[in-house]
C-alpha cells in the first residue's frame, strides 16, 4: 500500500506543526508579559521590608533655633512611595531640635511621639511634678521628659525617655535629621519604618 494510501498521516503532520508553532509563540509571549509582570509588581517588593534606617531629611538652619536651648518643634517632610505612586513632599512626623547655647554641634533631637502609646509631647515651661524645670509633658497620661529626653516623673507610664534622632550640621547651619520611629511599650528602642 503506498503512503497515500492512509489519508490521515498529512492531517497528523500539520496538526504536529500548528501545536510547535504554537507551543514555541507561547514561550517567546511569555517572556515580555513575565517581564512586565515583575516590573508592575516591583514597588510593592521593593517596599515590602519597610525602611528601619529612617530617612535623612534637611530640616532648618541653626538661626531658626533659639540660642538659649528652648526647643522649637518641626515638622518632618519627605517624599513618599507607596507602591507604584511618588507623593511629593508631606508631613511623615515631627520633631524638637533644642541648641545649647555653648556649643553648634551639640544640636539635639527628639522625636515628638510619646514613647508610652504613640501621642505627641508638648514642650512645657514648667513641669507639672517639677515646676522649676522645663521639659516635656505627654498630654494623654501625663508622662514627663527632662529636656534631655529621659524620663523625668516617677509615675511617668512611660517606659523609656524619649527618642533621640541622629542630627548633623553640615555646610556650615544645615540641620539635617535621620528621621525614625520608633516601636511604642517597650524598654527598648526598636525601629520602626520612617
Ligand atoms: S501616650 Fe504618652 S503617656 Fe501615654
């Protein structure tokens, strides 16, 4: 019987062809698609972990800071991304920066969120449980700050003094802040994302 003779075996061949060339389009598509895939999605891999370093952010100069060691509160302002949208500059937090009369490199900072459960202290002339003294007062469950951050009441429910934010002066009067927060209830400072 000659080759002819089964007609089924020209239909079988196409048939194996259209399915290669089908198999072999179907690789080379998933490639761009694969590729656009991780690119779309990159953003939120890239943020998933968070930022516990903080971000340094130029906040004044040392004139806009009373010399006589009053601190002054200031807004953080950064950009943000959040997954595939960049926020131009907005309020991330809010800090005290306090100079010392003697000396430029001694500027401090501190994080304006209470260590006990996250509210803002305000900055009071006189401490309700101390009324010489200056300091920090947290508005929600009366716990009190030295200036120097630590805790200054002794029914302060606050369990560690306040966080203190890396600063540097640089090109002569920028203040410049490593902003953080961090996690509030505990002794111990630990980092959270800016
Ligand atoms: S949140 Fe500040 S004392 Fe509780």
């Amino acid at each position: 019987m000659s080759p002819r003779a089964n007609p089924d075996q020209p239909d079988r061949r196409d048939f194996m062809k259209k399915a290669c060339c089908v198999a072999i389009g179907g690789v080379l598509g998933a490639v761009p698609v694969a590729s656009g895939v991780a690119l779309y999605l990159d953003p939120l891999l890239r943020n998933s972990s968070g930022n516990s370093d903080g971000v340094k952010v130029r906040v004044t100069t040392l004139d806009a800071l009373p010399a006589d060691g009053v601190p002054r509160r200031f807004p953080i302002l950064a950009s943000r991304v959040d997954a595939w949208t960049k926020t131009p500059e907005a309020p991330i937090g809010a800090i005290y920066l306090s100079r010392p009369a003697d000396a430029q490199s001694s500027v401090k900072a501190y994080n304006v969120i209470c260590p006990h459960a996250g509210c803002f202290v305000d900055y009071v002339a006189a401490l309700p449980d101390a009324p010489a003294q200056a300091g920090y007062l947290c508005p929600c469950h009366n716990s009190t700050f030295q200036l120097n951050g630590a805790v200054a009441g002794r029914t302060s429910p606050a369990p560690r003094g306040l966080d203190e934010l890396e600063c540097s002066i640089e090109n002569g009067n920028e203040v410049w802040v490593r902003f953080q927060n961090f996690q509030a209830g505990t002794a111990d400072k630990v980092p959270l994302g800016a």
